[in-house]
C-alpha cells in the first residue's frame, strides 16, 4: 500500500485539543467503561451478597468439620501419639477427652459434636450425652481430697491466681495452667459465677496431679515443690477405666478412630458419604450396603430426568411443529394454550394432578367409568414414579416447546418444498430436511428441561411418595429434619456441579443471551 | 401444512388429521388439570371429584363454601397478607437494581460482560434447592433467617435475572441516536433517561416487573427455608395443605391464582406487543 498521508507531519495523529487521538479515544472509553460498571455495581454487590454468598457458604460447609477439633482439643492432640490403632489409645487420650467433655459439657457443646459424630458412626451421639452428665461425676475428686489434705492451701483461689500468675510456673505445669484456665472460663462464661467463691473443679487438681507425677517440678515454689514430693504417695485412678465404667463403647477403637479420621479442620467426609463412600482406618471404602442410597439416589434423579425430559420431547415437537406451521394468527390464539400452564403457579399444577390422579380421583372415575379398569383395581397413579413422572411433564412440558418454536419458526418452508419437488415422500422431506434443521431447538429444550427436571423439589415432595423422590428431596430433609448440614451442603454441591456442567453446555449451544421468555 | 392440498393423497389426509388429533390431545393433557379444577372448585362437598348431582348440573351441588371459607379463615387471610407483603418489596428492588444493570450492560463498552452477565442470571440457573440450601446457611449466620427482609431479599435476588433479561432484550432495539439527540438539546442525563429512555422501555420493564412478581407470588422452595411461621406465604399454605390434610379449599385458591395469572399473561402479552410496535419490529 501506498502511504497517502505523506504530506501530513509524521507523528501520532492528534485530536482536536492536541492530545494523541489514541488516548484521547482511551480516555473516552474508559469514561464509558467505568459508567457502565457504575451502573452494574449495585446490582453485581446485591446479588453477591444476597446469592453469590451464600451458595459460597454451601460449598464452604460440605468440606468444613471444625468442631470435632475445636470442641475436643486436647483430645485430638493427645491421638497424635496414638500409635496402634488397633487398641484403644492410652491414658493421655482419655485424660484429654476427660477435660474436654467437662469444658464441653459446661458449654452444652457435647451433644452438637455428638450428633456431628453420630452421623459417621451410629450411637455417638448418646455416648456424648451420657458422657456429658458422667464426666462430673468421675473419681478425680481424690485427687482434690489428697492435696488439699497436703496443704489447706490448694483449696484457696488465690493460691492458684498466684501460681497461675507466674510464667515459669505455667511453663512449668502446663496441663495444670490449660486446666486451670479452662475452669476460670467455665465459672464466668457458662455458670456466671465469681471463681473466687467457686470450688476449684477436680479436673484442675487432676491435672496438677498428671503434671506433677510426670515431669515433677524443679522450680523453687515451696508449696509446689512440697506437692511434687508428695504425689509419688498419693492414691491415682486410671481415667480410661473411669471411661470404661461409664460405658464400654468409650474403648471401642473404632470410637476414637471416628474421632481421630474426624479430627481434621476440613473433610473430605461429606462428599464420600454422598457417593456411598466413607473415611475409616483403612482409607476411603464403600459404605455397608443397607446404608447405600445416594448413588442409586443420583442415579434415579437422573433416570427420571431424562424420562421426563424424553416424554416432553415425544409431546412438545408436534405442538411446536404444528405451532410454527399454522398461520400466525391461529397460532397465536394456541400459542395461549401452552402460556398459559406456563404461568399458572407451580403450586396450582401440582394440586391439579394431585386431586385428578388420586385413586378416588377424576382420571380413576373416568377409566371406571369407561370400563377399563374395574372399581376394585383402580390404578395407584400418584405418591410413585408415575405420578412425578406425569406431573413433571406437563408443568415442563412450555419448556420445551418455547425454544422449539423459536428455532421452528427460522426453518424456511422452501426447503422442504423443494425437497418435495425433487421427488421426496413426505417423510423423506421431514426426517431428511427438516428435523436436521431443529435439532438445534432440540438440544436446547431438552437441556432447558433436564436442568430443570434434575433439582426439582416441590413436586416429587408432593406426588412422588417414597419412591418418586428426587435429590433434592433429600437435600430438604438433611437441611430441616436429619439436620446433617454438612451432607446436605455436599449433596447440593454435587447437584451444582451437574448442573453448572449442562448449563455451560447449553450456553455453547444456545448462548445466554438467546433465553427467550414469554 | 396449514391446509390440505387438494391432490394430498389418502395416506396424507389420514395422516393430515390423525396428526391435528395427536395434537388435540397433547393441548388437552396441557390445559384440562387446570381447567377441571375450575369446576371442582365449586364443588358444595368437600370431595375431590365431580359428585353426581355435579354431572347432572344440579345447582345444589355447586357451592361457594370454598371461597368462603378462604376468605374468613385465618389460616388462608395471614399468607395471602404475606404474599401481598412480599411479592411487591421484592419486585421493587429487582426491578430498581436489574433496570439500571441492564442499561449498564447495554453499553457498547462494557469489561468481563460474560462474566458479569453469568452471576446476574446465576439465580436463574441453580436449582431453587441448592439457592434454598444456601441462604439458609448464609441467613441463619447473618440473623436474616426467618425474618421478613430475608424472605424479601432471597425473592428479590431470584427475580433479577427476568429483570435483566427482559430489559436488555427491549434494549437491543432502543435507538441510541435518540439519546443523543436530546443530549444536543441540552437535556442531562438524568432527564434524558426519564423523558427519553424510560419511556422506550417501560414496556420491557413492566413485563419484567411482572416475571419477578410471580416469581416472588408462586415461589415456595426459598421461602420455605429462609423464611419462618411469620412469614407463611400463599403457596407454602398451599404446599402444607398439599403435603399434610389436604382440603378443598385449595381448589378455590387455585382458581382464584389461574384467574390471576390469566391476568398476568395478557398484560404480558399487550406490553410486547406494544413495545415490538414501538420499535418497528412487527406490525403487532
């Protein structure tokens, strides 16, 4: 090419008030740009914090599993020296467990981790609470009787706070200065009390006593050198058989095990349970078969979907067909028929079905009526796969049909015409010109309706019964009546990914920007 | 296909009209549920199909008992006053924040509009389950669980993406030049808006408008979580009549909804037409 600007001044070409016109033009733009984003800002921090958040939160609870770790502290850092897994841990685990069910308890946290346990292993959950009423009740109060017995002292508040107060000393003894802190909270934040007119709880002079017999004490306190001298004669009990006396689960290995598996921050715990899978001493494996039923749950939500999908198919292309080949104005007068299931409530379809397929129902009267079936043997059409199935089709059947139509309507009836005119039958010209043609409305209904189909909840609640659930039936009950959230949240996790996955497909295939409504 | 050639041999006219029945039936299993609950409805006992004196067309066997008893009775009156609360409060704030995003999306300029575009329309997208499960989670943290802002705010998010859809497509078809034409006569941007834009798309506004009240209106996953005794709404009375004692009074209220949505979808239908008209695109 030729360059025709050679008599203009070599240089950026430059606008009217001098600037070079390409920042000139960039400045322009992001003026428009950031007008734009202006706009949109409002609504991008509403529906962050009113949906992108929470679906956040959701995904965040199907790996999350703090509490084991946070209500049972010691507990889990004593299992780190757990070595044969095969047997019950020692002693230290237990003394753990011992302080950290009181401080539980005290709390009223005990049952929450119980019940969060109970969902690995059946019968945690009213170990905890028995545990939660038999902790205070263990023997350690003989550890009390003998130092106090030792010196009048140790039964003095302020002879702790001025132990306590000491740095070395708490280096010193440091089970004894968790104890004692532990005991200082529970007095102020669960009972309310002054720790000044409390008795000092057994478990601190327990701990004292543990501190004391294992690594003695070299500091120059008196009272506590006095003490030290003095534990190697003292009466002990072993903590584990105070466990064992309150129920002989609490060395069942298995128990600490689930503890231990349980222990970490985060867990990998509620997706393998969604796949039938657990987390044991040996690693991943499959669930016991009677507790098997997320992967046939999956497994029938899908079954179903795609019926329902392929039953709208089978019902939807002759109506969109017959739709986008009708003159526009009889067409637009059926078009209402389809408009207008599409926007009467849910709720209002679903008790249509309801009452019409009961078995004392209008379709039952009518085949009774009719001689088909007799009055004995009505059919069982709703509270089974049947009824969700029928239902589930007609209130997504307007799903299917809207983008056939749209895609039916842009097919050029020229071409099967002239496919017709060079000696093609009529089905040769439908199956070989025009459905090639709207598969494409195909591909998008049929996602449309699975997408839709996969996470339905309120119909197959209401007419499927127990074997015409869905996924999402059992999502419900985990978040409202099992109350396991984080199965629910892992399940639901799950869903999402599926239907994020077809959704993506359908924007390949569709593009957002062509979702027609109406 | 609209009409029968006169040559159409006989395995076409048998096929011709065995196809219009087969779609005859299909509009049947599509309108008749909700058309026979119509009559039902009327029904003087409390039986969920058609007594005798019903098919005899015996005025005695008709009744207004249902509508009656949802009119007076609590049970009814307190969700259809939550519904009335709700639904409103959450199409205003859907309609206010997606109308000005649609309007910003519609720029010819605009970075990460994909992305953008996909979290706006994502309420669309996850199963009302999966949105039910996480703000159940997220509200109960925050202390908006159970309280009528939440069950607002849960309904408002799930009416945005008809919003925005509704509106940039009435958008696509705005003419530009019109804006800058008053612009030229020294309108500001404030006023060009109201003068000129708004009234150009208040069609798609409206109908917009209308997709996110009747998603509030009929909406039950969400509220059923989110939401608690207080603020009982019209189809989660419905649901718990439906799941538990189901009595015929859901009959009555059911009419009552498909005479409202019938509403719906002619208003609907009118403001397209008219806003295809006012941008020249059919001639309606």
């Amino acid at each position: 090419m030729t360059d025709n600007t050679a008599d203009t001044p070599a240089g950026p070409v430059l606008a009217a008030d001098g600037r070079p016109l390409k920042a000139s033009l960039n400045r322009a733009l992001r003026a428009q740009k950031i007008r734009a984003l202006l706009l949109i800002a409002p609504l991008l921090l509403f529906i962050l914090i009113t949906f992108i958040l929470p679906i956040a939160d959701m995904l965040f609870r199907s790996v999350e599993n703090q509490i084991v770790r946070e209500t049972l502290p010691r507990t889990v850092a004593a299992m780190e020296e757990w070595e044969n897994h095969d047997e019950a841990p020692g002693e230290d685990v237990y003394a753990g467990l011992y302080i950290d069910l009181f401080e539980a308890a005290e709390f009223r946290r005990h049952t929450r981790v119980g019940s969060r346990l109970n969902y690995e292993m059946t019968g945690i959950s009213s170990l905890f609470r028995q545990a939660g009423r038999g902790v205070g009740r263990f023997d350690t109060d003989i550890y009390t009787d003998q130092f106090t017995d030792l010196d009048a002292a140790w039964a003095d508040y302020a002879t702790w706070t001025g132990l306590m107060g000491d740095s070395a000393i708490r280096a010193a003894l440091p089970e004894t200065a968790a104890a004692f802190d532990t005991w200082v909270r529970i007095t102020i934040e669960a009972n309310e009390d002054d720790p000044a007119e409390e008795n000092i709880e057994d478990f601190v002079f327990f701990s004292l006593y543990r501190d004391l017999a294992g690594s003695g004490y070299s500091g120059s306190n008196a009272l506590l050198s006095a003490a030290a001298d003095a534990v190697g004669g003292f009466d002990s009990i072993s903590i584990r058989d105070q466990f064992e006396d309150l129920d002989e689960d609490w060395l069942n290995p298995e128990l600490m095990e689930t503890i231990w598996v349980y222990s970490p921050s985060y867990t990998p715990g509620y997706f393998l349970t969604a796949i039938d899978m657990q987390l044991s001493a040996d690693g991943i494996t499959a669930q016991p078969e009677d507790r098997q039923i997320y992967v046939t749950l999956f497994g029938r939500t899908l079954f179903m979907s795609l019926v329902i999908m392929g039953s709208c198919v089978l019902l939807g292309y002759p109506i969109a067909f017959l739709l986008a080949n009708l003159p526009m104005r009889v067409s637009n007068i059926l078009m209402i028929l389809v408009l207008l299931p599409f926007w009467t409530s849910l709720l209002v379809r679903t008790s249509a079905w309801k009452v019409l397929l009961q078995q004392q129902g209008v379709i039952n009267d009518i085949l009774v009526w009719v001689g088909l079936v007799a009055d004995d043997a009505r059919l069982q059409l709703i509270n089974n796969q049947t009824g969700t199935i029928i239902a589930m089709t007609h209130i997504l059947l307007p799903f299917m049909i809207l983008p056939l139509y749209s895609v039916m309507q842009t097919i050029p009836p020229s071409y099967v015409r002239a496919a017709k005119s060079l000696g093609a039958t009529d089905w040769t010209a439908f199956w070989r010109v025009y459905f090639p043609q709207s598969i494409p409305g195909i591909g998008a209904g049929c996602i449309l309706v699975f997408i839709l189909a996969i996470g339905y909840y309120i119909t197959p609640e209401l007419v499927g019964g127990r074997t015409g659930t869905f996924i999402s039936n059992r999502i419900a009950y985990h978040i409202s009546s099992s109350l396991n959230w984080g199965l629910a949240a892992a399940l639901g996790s799950i869903l999402l990914g599926v239907v994020l996955i077809l959704y993506w497909i359908y924007d390949r295939i569709v593009g957002i920007d062509n979702v027609k409504l109406g | 296909m609209s009409s029968l050639p006169p040559y159409a041999s006989t395995g076409q006219k048998v096929w011709f009209y065995s196809f219009r029945v087969i779609c005859g039936l299909i509009f049947f299993f599509l309108i008749a549920p909700i058309i026979t609950i119509i009559p039902l409805s009327f029904n003087a006992e409390d039986f969920f199909t058609f007594t005798p004196g019903m098919l005899a067309l015996d005025p005695d066997a008709y009744g207004l008992d249902h509508y009656r008893d949802f009119f007076t009775n609590p049970d009814w009156q307190q969700p259809l006053w939550n519904s009335v609360r709700i639904a409103p409060m959450a199409t205003l704030l859907s309609v206010a924040f997606g109308t000005l995003a649609a309007i910003g999306l519609s720029q010819s300029h605009v970075p990460f509009k994909g992305a953008i575009m996909a979290i706006l329309i994502s309420p669309m997208i996850v199963p009302l389950i999966i949105s039910a499960a996480g703000m159940y989670f997220f509200y109960s943290r925050i202390g908006l669980q159970g309280t009528y802002l939440g069950v607002v705010l849960a309904h408002a998010a799930l009416g945005i993406p008809f919003v925005i859809i509704t509106v940039t497509a009435t958008l696509v078809g705005f003419d530009k030049s019109l804006t800058r034409a008053s612009a030229s006569l020294g309108a500001d941007p404030v006023t060009t808006f109201f003068k000129v834009q708004m009234p150009l798309i208040l069609p798609g506004v409206i109908s917009g408008g209308l997709f996110a009240f009747i998603t509030s209106f009929d909406e039950v996953v969400v509220v059923l979580f989110v939401g608690s005794a207080g603020q009982k709404t019209l189809p989660w009375q419905m649901f718990i009549g439906l799941r538990e004692q189901i009595s015929p009074t859901i009959l009555a209220v059911a009419t009552i909804l498909v005479v409202i949505s019938i509403a719906l979808l002619t208003t609907v239908e009118l403001l397209r037409r008219r806003s295809e008209r006012l941008r020249g695109m059919s001639p309606g």
